[in-house]
C-alpha cells in the first residue's frame, strides 16, 4: 500500500513537480503528509511544532489538473508564515477579509491551474496589487468591506478559498516558538534547494527568498530549538496525527457546534486493523543505560491503545526486530553507528511502517533524502545533529 507522500508524489509525477520547484520540495520533505478526507483538496496544519499537509486524495483523483497548483498553494501559507506569524490574527478587526489575503498571497506566482483562485487581479479596481503584502491588502479592502462590497467582488468573480483553513484553525496555530520553527523550516529548504540548482533570483509566493526571510524574523538557534521540545509530547503529538480522521455523526463539528446531525464532526480511529504502525529504532551504540531503556520502553507501551509498535535494534546492521509487549531491559549490538539500515524500504514494507521513532546520539552516517515516512529523532546527546529531515528531540529524564 501506497504511503501518503508515495500517493502525493504520484499525483504531481506527471507534471515533474519535484524537479520544478525544488524549493516547494524542499519543503515538501520537512513535513507530515496525511490521508484527510474531511477537507475539500489540501489543508495544512501546525501541531506540536510540526506542519501537517491533509490530503484527500480521492477528491484529487477526480481533478487530477489541480493537485500541482493547490500543492504550491499550501506550500506558500506555510512558507509566508500564515500559521505562525502573529500578526495575521492581532489586532484583526475583521478576519473573514484577512482569510481572502491570506488566499491571495498564498495563489501568487501560481501559474499551474487552481479551481476559481482568490488572485489580487480581482481587486486591482479597488487598489489592490501585485507587489503589495497580506497586510496591505488588509488595509486596501477593508473600505470595501465596510461598505458590504468585499462578499459581492467575491461572488462576482466566481472566486473562492482554494483550501480549507479549518485544520489550521484546530491546531495550535501561532504558538510560542511556532514563528522561529517556520523561519528554520524555509532557511533549511531554501539552503537545500539552492544546491539542487534554484535560480539565485527566483521568487517563492511572488517574494525574493531574502525578504522571505526577513519578513519571518531573525534566525533561530537550532539547538535551542531542539531542546525546548518535550520528546515524549513528540511521540504522542506524532502517533495523534497518524490515527486517520475520519467524519463521524456522533460527535459535534467542533466548527459548527449549533448543526448536530447536519454537519458530521471529525474522530480518530483506534484499535484495531487501522492503529497505525511505528518503528521505534534504537541505536544500540549510543549510550543506552538501563534506566533510559526504562524510560523509553514505558513511553512507547502508553501508545499501545493508538499504535503497533515495533522495536528494531541497530548498530551498523538492524540487529533484531520485534513487537513491543514488554519492558526493554537489554539490547544487542553495541557496535559502530549506522543510520540508514533501519530505513530500508524492505524492512519498512515488511512491517507496513507509517512512522519511525529513532533514539540515537545522531554520530552515524544518514541518507540525503528522507525515506518517505514521517521521522522522530530523539537524541541522546548534544552534539549538533546535521541530518535535514525529520523532527527532532532530546532525551531527557
């Protein structure tokens, strides 16, 4: 079975998407795709730290033309910092016209198709324009709404919201941190798709990449980063966005809480066939002890109701792999340190893995791309840890 990157990638192959826009993959790479039938195309969402890129691929399947542009669309709301930046819901009087500028800045420099776009050529009468920010175009169309005239531009011109904002809205949205993670995320993908050959002058939403930057504020100290997120609210943050949203009548739309039975609301299954599977690796090189294996193993058992989990021990070669049903006391192993074997495609098809948990010191060799599943470091030391992809954490007591 297809993973939901696999399933994406797929969608996009024909139009040579990846090699397009390398920058878009970049980022692409530094997020969790998931399987999200509740929304009408793509949404994104920002949870724990982490973005989220809900898919329903069945809708896709019927507009396959679409799935390039709609891509790039969510790619630009995570890049502009809509999720993070603060300054699109402080001090907003009037956030259903800040949601059309958020749109508009999210469908600039789009030339792939997109279904009935929010694009500022709709609003040059009222003074809108190309090189102008989201704010701007707040204050240029605030009048116009005022006057009831913003609702009636929109209908006029047949446009409407690419996506749906609404798991977004349900996530943690501009959290503490959540701006400097988002400025981390683009300066690591820009860095990346600079060396896969983008064009020094290229613009992403419209914007250069230096005042992309500089519009998400000063840089983030990376290590600081790591350290501030609690490794076990990983864990659970990562298994919680596996579990398949599904829509269900028998729970309230956390949206429209006052339309019981008419608006299904969304759950997560679990128990069960559809318990996602996560590998948890353990490095047995690093500086493993007995209580941290303690620690980890208790951790991982407190997943047992939502996910399977698998322990692969490794080294230099995957040493051994088993379920997890009980303490881990010991492990095999203690060689050098490789971190590509437990990524194997046959070993991670063989167990029909939806996510890997690697518990390591982070000194070993790792692949240059990232393996198509989503990816927890938990680091057990505070040496820096080069490796572009994946979240990360430390181990601590």
């Amino acid at each position: 079975m297809q993973t939901a990157r696999e399933a994406l990638h797929a969608l996009v192959a024909g139009r040579d998407w990846l090699a397009r826009y390398p920058f878009h993959a970049a980022v692409l790479a530094r997020i969790d795709v998931v399987r999200d039938p509740s929304v009408q195309w793509m949404a994104v969402s920002l949870e724990r730290g982490r973005y989220f890129l809900h898919v329903h691929f069945e809708q896709l399947a019927r507009a396959p033309q679409f799935a390039a542009g709609i891509l790039l669309h969510e790619i630009h709301h995570i890049a502009l910092g809509h999720l993070s930046h603060r300054k699109f819901r402080d001090g907003i009087e009037h956030a259903e016209v800040m949601e059309t500028c958020l749109e508009m800045s999210a469908n600039d420099g789009i030339t792939e198709p997109l279904p009935n776009p929010i694009v500022w050529e709709n609003f040059a009468r009222f003074g809108v324009r190309a090189s102008q920010s989201t704010l701007e175009r707040y204050e240029a169309l605030l009048p116009i709404h005022r006057k009831g005239a913003l609702a009636k531009a929109l209908r006029d011109g047949g446009a409407e919201d690419v996506d749906d904002h609404g798991p977004w809205r349900e996530g943690e949205g501009a959290g503490a941190g959540s701006l400097a993670r988002t400025r981390e995320l683009v300066e690591r993908s820009l860095d990346e798709a600079k060396r896969e050959g983008l064009a020094p002058d290229a613009r992403i939403a419209g914007i250069s990449p230096g005042r992309l930057l500089e519009a998400l504020g000063p840089s983030a100290v990376r290590a600081d980063a790591e350290q501030s997120i609690d490794w076990r609210a990983a864990l659970q943050g990562l298994v919680q966005r596996l579990r398949s949203p599904v829509r269900t009548w028998s729970r309230p739309n956390r949206r429209f809480g006052d339309r019981v039975g008419e608006i299904p609301g969304r759950a997560y299954r679990t128990g069960g066939a559809s318990r996602p599977s996560v590998l948890a690796v353990i490095d047995t090189s690093a500086s493993m002890d007995a209580p941290a294996l303690s620690r980890i193993a208790a951790e991982l058992v407190r997943l047992a109701p939502y996910a399977r989990v698998i322990v692969a021990e490794c080294d230099t070669e995957v040493t051994r792999v088993y379920p997890l049903d009980k303490a881990i006391t010991a492990v095999m192993g203690r060689g050098g340190t490789d971190l590509r074997p437990a990524f194997s495609p046959a070993l991670l098809a063989r167990e029909g893995v939806d996510a890997v948990v690697y518990f390591t010191d982070g000194e070993g060799p790792f692949d240059a791309r990232p393996p198509g599943v989503p990816t927890l470091w938990v680091l057990t030391s505070d040496a820096n840890f080069a490796c572009p992809w994946g979240e990360r954490a430390r181990l601590s007591a």
